[in-house]
C-alpha cells in the first residue's frame, strides 16, 4: 500500500517531465476505472474555458448491491446486532468541479479542483435486537433514502497516454456536508406488543446514535413499525482514482 500511495504522488512529475503536453480540443469525456471494483460506474465531462482553468461535472451510479468495503464497516459500526454482511446499498451522485491547473498548458498537469456534491443511497440495513419474550433475535429490515450535500476539494493529476487519450489520476480529496433522509422498518414480525419489547428495539437503535462522523436518530412508532433517521453531517474521500479519457 505505501508503495502505491508514493506511485501516486510521483506520477504529476513524471507526466509533466516525460509525457508532455495534451493534444486535440477543449473537451475530455471520462470513466473512473477504479471506482469499477466498488460496482461503481462513472462519467465525467471536462471543458477548458481558461488557459488554466477548467469546469466538469461527473455523474456517478452504484447499482443496489452488497456493501463495498464490509471489514472496514464492521469495525466503524461494532455491533454484531447490525447485520454488515446483509447490508445493500445503491448510490447516485453528481459532482460539479472546478479545477485550476498549475501548469503551463490548458487540462495538462497538477491541479487543485474545488467541488460539490449530491449523492442518494438506497439503503436496506437488517438489524437484530433482543426480544425479552423469545429465545431467538427477531431482525426488523429497514428500507429507504438517505441523501447529502457536501463540498471539498481534490488533487490530482492530468496527463496523455496517447494522441487523443487521456489519463486523471486523482491523488486526494475529500468533502464534508449534510445528510437528510429516513429508512423505515416496517412490519415487524413479531409485533412488539409490550412496553419492554419496544423499549429492547430502542435500546438496540440508540447503539448507533454516533458512527464515525455520522449521525443517527432511531425510534420506535409503533408495535409494528420503526424508523432511523440521518439528523448529521456528511464526510467522504476521494482518492487513489484512475480515470481514463478521451480529448476532442
């Protein structure tokens, strides 16, 4: 892993000592070769109006699946009672980007690149919790949305590998935002019908109030029904990306 983090921080002075400048027009249309072993697929538009200067704005879709990343979850969560490997997610993202290249040449070099971002995730999250009048652990299956807005900003690096394509090698990054948005239980099965049942549910969502950076309100509605709603902020990296395009 070191070895590749300093892969990634040489390669801006490679490209601009060895690779040269880009050739072909104002435009660059992109896909994130990276993001593909997260199920994650990509596109970007990039257009130079400045010789220094560039706008884009990418869209980002991540079909409903296994949670990527699983291990890492499980240890940010701790609790054997939130089923990780039974999570799914689907995500939806779009990101405007401005990016300011420090170099001598238009969409070529080092850059530093401010941005925005809205991102959606369908979520389905199975948690169990102790019933006081069953030997077994019922599990409530929470569905719903979950969306943010967040802003930071990246480095990275822009380079040909060829006449007319193009390699971005995001370096790091990250954003910080807000969430909005509640996953509900419903049907629950079998109903809480006492004050202590509900309360042993309750006591299992208030576990998760605080999960890293995130926040979380969960509550019980009724015998049947639960809710956990996104009440904080936001927080995301960008990084180690391999974008590959083409210049027209």
């Amino acid at each position: 892993m070191k070895k590749i983090m300093i892969l990634f921080i040489l390669i801006p002075f490679f490209s601009n000592a060895q690779l040269g400048l880009l050739t072909g027009g104002k435009n660059i249309i992109k896909t994130n070769l990276s993001g593909l072993a997260l199920n994650n697929y990509s596109l970007t538009y990039e257009r130079s109006f400045l010789k220094k200067m560039s706008l884009s704005v990418g869209v980002r879709y991540m079909p409903k699946s296994q949670l990527p990343l699983k291990s890492y979850i499980e240890k940010m969560i701790d609790d054997p009672n939130v089923k990780v490997n039974d999570f799914q997610v689907g995500n939806f993202a779009i990101t405007p980007e401005v990016r300011f290249y420090l170099s001598a040449g238009k969409l070529k070099g080092f850059y530093i690149a401010p941005y925005a971002r809205y991102a959606t995730f369908d979520v389905s999250i199975p948690i169990t919790y102790n019933n006081p009048n069953y030997t077994t652990k019922p599990t409530v299956l929470f569905n719903g949305t979950i969306s943010s807005i967040s802003a930071g900003i990246l480095l990275g690096s822009q380079f040909n590998i060829a006449k007319k394509l193009v390699l971005d090698v995001y370096i790091i990054g990250g954003h910080y935002g807000s969430s909005s948005g509640t996953i509900h239980g419903v049907d629950i099965n079998p109903a809480m019908n006492t004050p202590q049942e509900k309360q042993a549910l309750q006591d299992q969502l208030d576990q998760f109030n605080e999960v890293g950076p995130f926040r979380f309100d969960g509550k019980v509605t009724s015998a049947t029904t639960a809710e956990i709603s996104s009440t904080g902020p936001w927080a995301g990296i960008r990084g180690l990306g391999l974008n590959l395009g083409i210049r027209f």
